[in-house]
C-alpha cells in the first residue's frame, strides 16, 4: 500500500529521516515493477539558501510567488518535484510540509530488491550492481523517472512509496548534504551507516 499524502505533511527532517528504509516503486511504462529499498535522502527547506525556492516566500507579507519550477515546492505533500542537473541527469524530490509551506526530501540512493535486471538495461554504465542507484541521478536512469513525472502525486502509481521496513536510529547517521555551495554546515543527509548503496560522494562541508 502506497504512503499517504499524511506521510509528507510533517517537517521535512522527519520524512527524510523516516524515509529510510521505505520502498520506492516504479511502474514502468511495459508494466515492470521496480522496487528498491531508500537508504540515503537529503532534506531541503524554504529557510534554507540551498533550497530552490528560497526567495519566494515572503516572510512579512506571507505571499508566495509562484514562479518557475521550484514553485511545486510548496505544493500539496507528496508531489514529485523533478529537476535536471548537468544537462543529463534528473533527480527525484518529494514535497513535504503541509501545502504552501516549502520543503522537500531528495531521494539520493535505493537498494534494488526488484527489477534489477530491468535497471541494468537502463543503466548500462553501470559495471557492478552497485553502481545500478548508489546515487540520485543513477537512481532515476534505473527507475525511469523523469522529467514526465515532475508534478505527479507520488502516494499513486506509476511512482510512489510503500512502508519498506523503517530503520532504527542506530543504524543511522547524518552528515553535511552532498555537491553544495550554501548551506554546507547543516546536517540533513540522512544515511543507513555503513550501506554499500550509499552515494560515495564526500559531504561539502569537508570539501569547503
């Protein structure tokens, strides 16, 4: 059964630490089921410079310009917020906070339990099956998700979350988010320690 909207509407560190642990799963356009368990999120707020809609909501006047893209960040929780990076790879979000308020968790890495050989296929760069989603841009090109699922609700197929197993606090840790020039000190990357699915990318915070 898919997570509901309820899920989404709490304080994004929450979900992105709850999400471990959990499944995605895609349908894939010839029927496929592809499932794949979340072991390392990101989480992104409206106070947050690092956050794409940071500016848009004014604080004093309570007004939100909805403008662009990152304007779906501050949709109803659950929506899929989908962007390109470099010119080729799309990374998965999911909006969180209750509807107006901004925020989002980014999928960063998934250990296949279903369809691998289906991702294998779409990940042909892959050499190892680790390397199939040990990183958000690697999850998507395995899971086919792009920028046609930008918007969707993700608690109703083709894409969405399912319970998984939720994972104990010892088995987790936190560090410094991945790639960013703002926002660097914060602690909002969420991990299961020690899981060979793990993006191998070095938090900015040592890389500052």
């Amino acid at each position: 059964m898919a997570l509901s909207p309820d899920f989404f509407d709490r304080s994004t560190l929450t979900v992105a630490r709850d999400l471990l642990g959990r499944h995605l799963v895609r349908i894939a356009d010839d029927g496929t089921r592809l499932v794949g368990r979340i072991v390392e999120t990101e989480a992104y707020t409206e106070g947050d410079r690092a956050f794409h809609g940071w500016g848009l909501y004014d604080e004093e006047t309570g007004t939100l310009r909805r403008e662009g893209r990152a304007a779906d960040l501050f949709r109803a929780p659950g929506t899929a917020y989908i962007y390109l990076i470099y010119g080729m790879y799309w990374l998965l979000n999911v909006v969180t906070e209750p509807e107006g308020r901004g925020g989002g968790v980014l999928i960063r890495a998934v250990e296949p339990l279903e369809g691998a050989a289906h991702m294998q296929q779409r990940r042909a760069a892959a050499k190892r099956p680790v390397e199939l989603t040990n990183g958000p841009g690697k999850l998507t090109q395995a899971f086919a998700v792009d920028d046609r699922l930008h918007a969707a609700l993700l608690t109703e197929p083709p894409l969405f979350f399912t319970a998984g197993q939720p994972v104990d606090d010892a088995a987790v840790e936190t560090s410094a988010r991945i790639g960013l020039t703002k926002g660097v000190n914060r602690p909002w990357r969420f991990f299961i320690a020690d899981h060979p699915y793990v993006s191998p990318g070095v938090p900015s915070d040592q890389r500052a």
